[in-house]
C-alpha cells in the first residue's frame, strides 16, 4: 500500500516511511493512496476471529510491505499479553448503552491498544535497521503515559513527552513521571495542550533539526495508531451482531472518531459516529454549525478533550474534499489564520456520518451521579460526556467508547458521588513515588534546546 499526504498527492510513501517520520515535511497527515472496502461475504469471513486475529487481519492490509503477516500476529500477541482482558477490549450494559471498556490496558486508558503495538513496532524497525530514534510527543494526559509505558526501557529509543503544566489530573501526571528510565524524559510546558502540540508541529517542520535527531511522533496522527484503533470497532460490529451499528466517540484531537470513520470507509456498516465534546466544543461546532474556528481552550474535569485545534480533522477535511490535497492544503492555511468556515455542501457531506453533542461541567457531574445510582458503574469524565451526547441526541441504542478508566480522575468521581476509586494495585506505587519532570516555558527553541542536550 502506498500513502501520501493530504497537503500533497504528488509523492508516494510506504509504510516504514510514515511510520517512523508520523508528519509529513508539508505538515500535512498520511492517507492511503487507496483503501480496501469489505463486502458483506467478506465481513462475514472475519466475525469470529479473536481481537488479536482481527488485529492481525486488519493491520495487514496496511502494513504488509513493512512486516511479514506471520512477525505482525506475533508482534500483536506480544503488545496485548499484558491486559488485563483476554480479549483487549470488554462489553458491558449501562441500561439500553452498551459501554466499549477500552482501558484495560497498562495506563488504563484506551491510547494502550494503539501504544502497546507501536512499541513494539519500533522494536521491530530497530531491529533491522543500526539507527537510533527520539520520539517527541504532546500529551493532554493520556497519550503520554501510555507512550511511555510502551518505549521505556527499549535500546536506541528515547521519548520526550509534553503535558501542559498542572492542567491533566494528578494521576495522569504521576503515571508519567514515576517512571523511572533513562530513555523517558517529561516535560511540563507552561501552557494548555494546544500549546505543546504546536511545538511538536514546529520541531517536526524545522527539518534540519527532526533529522538531526532522527524524530519520530506517536500522536494521535501517527497513521499505525489510527488502524490499531480501526480494530475495535469491527470487533465490537462482529460481537453484537447486528445490522448497522452507531458510536459516540467522546473525543479531542479526533483520532479515535476518525479510526470509526475509518472502519466505515473499509465497508462496516456504522450508521452515525456520534462526536461527543466537553466545553472545548470546536468539533461539535463544526459538525452542527461549520464553524471551525478555535476558542481559547477551558480548564475541565476531562482534561484529556481540552483541545481546540483537533490535528485528525485534517483527514475528513481532505476526504469529503474528494480527496484533494491542494483544496486541502488551502484550507488548512485558513485553519492556521483560524478562519475557516467548512463549506455548506461539504458540511452536508459530514453529516451523513457524523452527529456531534456537546456537556458542560455540570452535566457530566451529573451523569456520573445517575449512572452509579442506577446501573452502580462508576464513569471518567470521558466516557460520562459519551453517554451525555448519545442520550441529548435520543441515540439510546449505541455503543459508547468508554476511553479510561475512573479512578484516573478522583476529583470528578468526589465531586459527583463523593467516592474515589482505587488504582489497581499493580499501578498503586505511583500515588507516593518521588516524581520527574523538566517545567519549561511555552517557548519551541527551549524545548528543542532540552531535547537535544539529552540525545
């Protein structure tokens, strides 16, 4: 399979190559060339294979110039040995919801299924090529930890991880910056998450500089992330059974919605991908209005949504723009000015797929409260503004992706139901741990300083 870049169809990529750069030089995000699309006989042919089967099926199709069918099933058995779910990912009823559990990973958080895969993917890489990568990431919270917990202790692989300062939860913070490896290193920006973000994008750009380290990301717009994340929503189709299905996707950067969107592309019949958002509402503003235009990003109790730019719309943005990378690269340069409007037939387009809803603070206060009354299930705050969309949107009978697990966030589950709960006991050391972290200034050339006096 060949890729390219919404910015610029003119060149062509494989694997290897948007794997390890995860940016394209023009800035812009890889796509296939093509797509497979499945048709119902052989959707059928899949429907009863385990999570790591489907896995390996799935990824395949993408990869198979990089890794062999037979390295990538064993590579996909190796990244899932450690959850706590034989199956990866777990279904469970919350009345007419049915919650997608996708935090059984390591950091308890749903960024395990993607992370724990590309770890060893760069093990992989590593062990075929004489090379040494620095992986520089941003992080609204969970992305990090689960980055780390997959790259620590790996020869010839260093991460960097940004968070924004004091803005993610204790937890969030603590599972990053407890651990305790020469090849990890965190850093807290002075700023949000939209901040070091940026600085990530910049680093990248600056090419002397990301190939004088040999740079490397694992956002969410690393493409190996978006189709390990593609799996389970086949999986979760195949597991139910049913004609067509709908998901709400609580999302920031809208790279677990774009996977579904993904997954509906290849032929699985997803009736509407429901883009749940908390007060940082652009993506729902740009579903229900067109309006694409970025606010200054709100401190909340689901710090890991608190984004304003979410870098993934690119792709839909290149997609429902008939797969035109100069329209796309144009409107990506009014995106930037943070002035772009999305057109009235293209925002019809979107809507064929995507519905979108939006909770305020007291909301998911709230819908953590009821929950736990009624079904005694404990919701994070994600999940909570999942559940918030597909009931304000009447979508009762769907599938709610369920991104972490609660007691990542203490202070919303207090404040709604004045319990916390426990960290499993294998991740309780990191409540008292002495931890390790650089703060630094909201300044691109001071990170990149801190980065290469570590190389």
């Amino acid at each position: 399979m060949k890729y390219i870049s919404t910015r610029d169809s003119s060149k062509d990529f494989n694997f290897e190559q948007i794997f390890i750069k995860g940016l394209a030089d023009d800035g812009g995000l890889y796509v296939p060339k093509s797509l497979k699309r499945y048709s119902s006989d052989e959707l059928y042919k899949l429907e009863n294979l385990s999570y790591n089967e489907l896995s390996t099926e799935l990824i395949n199709l993408f990869s198979e110039d990089f890794i062999s069918k037979e390295e990538l099933s064993s590579l996909i058995k190796k990244s899932y040995s450690t959850f706590r779910e034989k199956e990866v990912i777990k279904l469970s009823n919350l009345g007419e919801i049915i919650l997608l559990e996708l935090f059984h990973g390591p950091t308890l958080a749903f960024k395990d299924i993607a992370m724990q895969f590309i770890g060893n993917l760069y093990e992989y890489y590593l062990s075929k090529n004489d090379k040494k990568i620095n992986i520089v990431v941003a992080t609204s919270g969970d992305t990090g930890a689960a980055a780390i917990n997959a790259i620590k202790g790996k020869s010839n692989l260093n991460i960097f991880v940004l968070h924004p300062n004091n803005k993610i939860s204790s937890v969030q913070r603590k599972i990053m910056t407890t651990i305790d490896e020469k090849n990890v290193f965190n850093i807290a920006i002075e700023g949000n998450f939209d901040d070091c973000q940026n600085i990530v994008k910049q680093m990248f750009c600056d090419l002397e500089f990301s190939k004088s380290i040999n740079m490397s990301g694992v956002n969410s717009i690393n493409w190996a992330r978006i189709i390990a994340q593609t799996v389970y929503y086949f999986y979760t189709y195949f597991k139910l059974g049913k004609k067509t299905i709908s998901f709400s996707v609580p999302t920031g950067n809208f790279g677990d919605v774009f996977a579904g969107y993904l997954a509906k592309k290849m032929g699985l019949p997803i009736d509407k991908l429901i883009v749940a958002t908390n007060e940082n509402d652009i993506l729902h503003r740009a579903i229900s209005k067109g309006d694409y235009v970025s606010r200054e990003v709100r401190e909340t109790i689901s710090p890991s949504m608190d984004i304003q730019l979410a870098s993934n719309f690119e792709r839909l943005i290149y997609y429902v723009n008939n797969s035109d990378s100069e329209k796309t690269a144009q409107i990506m340069k009014k995106v930037n000015q943070n002035s772009y409007q999305i057109e009235k037939n293209n925002l019809e387009i979107i809507r064929k797929d995507f519905l979108s809803e939006s909770c305020n603070e007291q909301e998911i206060l709230d819908i953590i409260k009821k929950n736990y009354e009624e079904n005694n299930i404990i919701l994070d705050p994600h999940t909570a503004i999942g559940v918030g969309a597909a009931k304000k949107i009447s979508f009762n009978d769907c599938v709610v992706l369920s991104t972490a697990h609660p007691c990542k966030f203490p202070d919303a589950t207090k404040n709604a139901i004045n319990k916390y709960e426990k960290l499993p006991e294998e991740l309780e050391y990191v409540l008292n741990k002495k931890e390790n972290f650089q703060v630094l200034k909201n300044n691109t050339q001071e990170v990149k300083n801190f980065v290469k006096s570590k190389v």
